[in-house]
C-alpha cells in the first residue's frame, strides 16, 4: 500500500506539476501526514525535489515539490521502416540524448549490432546516473515486414521480421526490463502524457511517416484492442470492395509519406524534402499540392468511420514532417471533412500534435517509466484478453 501511495503522488505532481504537500494530500486523498512522510521518502530516494517556498501569502510559505529530473531515467527505441531511434529522457520526459541510424529498410543481420551501440552510446551519457535507468521501451510497427512489394522489398528481407521476438532479442543485449509496443501507439503515448492530449477526454491520434498509422485513447486512457493494434486507421480500405475496382486500396496508399517521396523520385528531386522544410519551395511545392490533397481525403475518410465508430471528440494529428507542413495538411484535412455528410454524429475537432518526430521513441520510454513509477504500471500495455473481462 505504502508503494502504490508512492506512485499515487509521483503521478499527482507528473500531471499537475510543482505542488506544495497540502495540495498533493487534497488531490491525492491522503492524509496530510501521509503525503508528508511520502515526501519524505521520496527526496531521501533522489526522486522528488523541493522548489523555492512560495511567499506572499498568509501564514507560513508553501514549499512546493517537483519531479527530481536526474531521479531516474528511460531508454526509448524506435525501429522504424527508414530509420532507427534511440532516446534518452530524464523522469519529467526531457529528453537528454538522441541518435539515429537511416536504412532502406532494416535489415535484422545488421539492425542489432547498430543498436548494441546506440544502447551502449546512450547509457554512457549517463555516467553514474545509468544507474537509475528504468529499462528499454521498444516502438515498432506490428508488422513490419507487410507491403514489402510496396517499399520495393524483398520477400525473403522482409519475411525474416516475422522470426524475431525483439522483446526477447534485445533483452539478450542488456540486463535492463524490455517492453514493446506498436510504434503510432507509443507516439499517441507520447501526445497523451507529454502534450496536449493531456486535456482530451477521447480522440484518435493519427501519425504521418513512411506509413501512415494511429493510436485511440478512450476515457483518457490509450485503448490497445485484442491484439495491441487498435487505431490502425492506414489499413481501412478507401471504398467498398468488388466491383470492376476488386480489392479497395487502403487509406495508407494516399495518405502517406512514402507516396509524397516517390512523387517527388518521379520528377527527379530529392526525397528526403519531404522531411527537411523544402517540401513547400519550388520545385517541391507543385508535388506537395497533390500529395496534400489526396492525403487529406483518404484521412477523412478514415476520420469519419472512426467518429461513426467512437463518437470521438478529437483527432490529433503529427508526423516527423516540419510544422508547417502539418499546419497545411491539417487545413486540407478540415477542408476534406467538409465534403461528409455529418448529419446523425458529431465532427470532431482537428488538433496539431506537439511532439513530432520523437513521438514514437518517446513513448516507447515512457512505458518502462511508468511501469516502475505509476499506480497502474500497464495502464499503457493491456489488450481485451489481460486488461479486461468480457
């Protein structure tokens, strides 16, 4: 009871902020004299900080306390189809130290030795503080290995990602706890602690990269499915199946960065300006129109199901693009769900995410946070069959 406490008040000043004791006990329910030798215990342990004491007010001045930044800290891993991340944050979430590697696409021969060394480079940085290190939280696409033949992969490469348990392979690499999670659920983890999905009752997260793909927070918690892949709004299909069109195309055929990078392959321009800001100068901007326009359709389709399906209040949206070229495909976005019939449902609100291209690391290292620190330690990990009675 006393560590559940523990992690009652942490998780009291992680979301409110800086609190004097008196506060922590109105907020928590404990007693004042049980949230003060909580307090306590937790500066004695490093994990809590005081503040300066706030004067100016009767009586004596409250001394609010924080979250000690050098309390603990967490590796965040994200194997992606591009590009793997490495991050270190601190226990408030800043980030301390990042690294990266680019690929065509990842290579499990090769992947592993990549990360023993970005692992080993991370924990270095913290010196003595690697000591506080609360594990390694993994963010990957549940199938990474799927529409090989639209990246232009291999069978036999791509195939080989189904062989792997990487909770299993890289906890062979360290002695620290390994969790993993679907990568667009470990960014809608990140906007849900870290940003402004802090302030969402229920909204569907939506994340633009090679691929696009999503998370579904519920209640204000994330909700996983049976399988761990709830939010996975790049496989609805585009219009209905059979026809002369036979199998519809899914929303992840329009919606997705690696279609804005191939339009501009098809003209001869450098890909990589979908990413780096020169996705709206000349002679990029031209390419950008179209790819932003059929993006913004397909994802309002996907937009709408959803509501239909969850009766939503927002839906966020990120990507590993620069800000500005969110702002616009947000725009487009509102101007495609004018085109739906909203009649019977309420539209939801379209909101920027603030995290970005760290999003998914991110979220991956804030698994092993909260599994060491929060009241509910899977409160971001459970599926129908572990999480609930049906």
């Amino acid at each position: 009871m006393r560590q559940y406490n523990e992690r009652v008040v942490l998780q009291a000043i992680r979301l409110h902020g800086d609190l004097p004791k008196a506060d922590l006990a109105r907020l928590t329910h404990l007693s004042t004299q049980t949230v003060s030798l909580i307090v306590n215990a937790l500066l004695a342990d490093g994990l809590l900080v005081k503040r300066e004491p706030l004067r100016g007010r009767i009586g004596q001045p409250s001394v609010p306390i924080a979250l000690n930044p050098d309390g603990a800290y967490a590796i965040g891993v994200k194997i992606g189809r591009r590009s793997m991340d490495v991050l270190v944050i601190d226990f408030t979430g800043a980030v301390r130290e990042r690294s990266s590697v680019s690929y065509d696409f990842p290579n499990p021969l090769t992947l592993f030795d990549d990360l023993q060394r970005l692992l080993d480079r991370s924990v270095t940085s913290l010196g003595a503080g690697a000591e506080r290190l609360a594990g390694i939280g993994i963010a990957t696409p549940l199938s990474l290995g799927s529409w090989q033949a639209l990246l232009g992969v291999a069978d036999a490469q791509a195939s080989r990602w189904d062989e792997i348990d990487l909770a299993q392979r890289v906890g062979e690499m360290t002695t620290l706890p390994v969790q993993v999670i679907k990568d667009t659920s470990a960014a809608c983890v990140a906007e849900l602690v870290s940003g402004r999905g802090r302030s969402m009752h229920s909204f569907l997260y939506l994340f633009v990269d090679t691929f696009v793909g999503g998370g579904l927070v519920i209640d204000s918690h994330l909700y996983n499915g049976a399988r761990g892949n709830a939010g996975a709004v790049g496989s609805m299909p585009l219009h209905a199946a059979g026809g002369p069109a036979g199998v519809p195309p899914q929303v992840l055929s329009a919606a997705s960065l690696f279609n804005l990078q191939q339009l501009y392959e098809a003209a001869g321009l450098d890909p990589q300006a979908a990413i780096d800001g020169r996705a709206l100068e000349p002679p990029w901007a031209s390419h950008t129109r179209v790819w932003l326009r059929n993006a913004a359709q397909a994802m309002a389709l996907a937009t709408v199901n959803a509501t239909c399906l969850l009766d939503l209040d927002d839906v966020v949206v990120d990507g590993v693009f620069g800000r500005e070229l969110l702002s616009r495909l947000i725009a487009h976005l509102e101007e495609a769900l004018d085109m739906h019939n909203w009649e019977g449902i309420s539209r939801p609100s379209v909101r920027a995410g603030t995290i970005g291209s760290d999003a998914r690391a991110m979220g991956g290292a804030l698994l092993p946070l909260y599994a060491a620190f929060a009241p509910d330690p899977e409160v971001f990990l459970k599926t129908r069959a572990s999480g609930a009675s049906t």
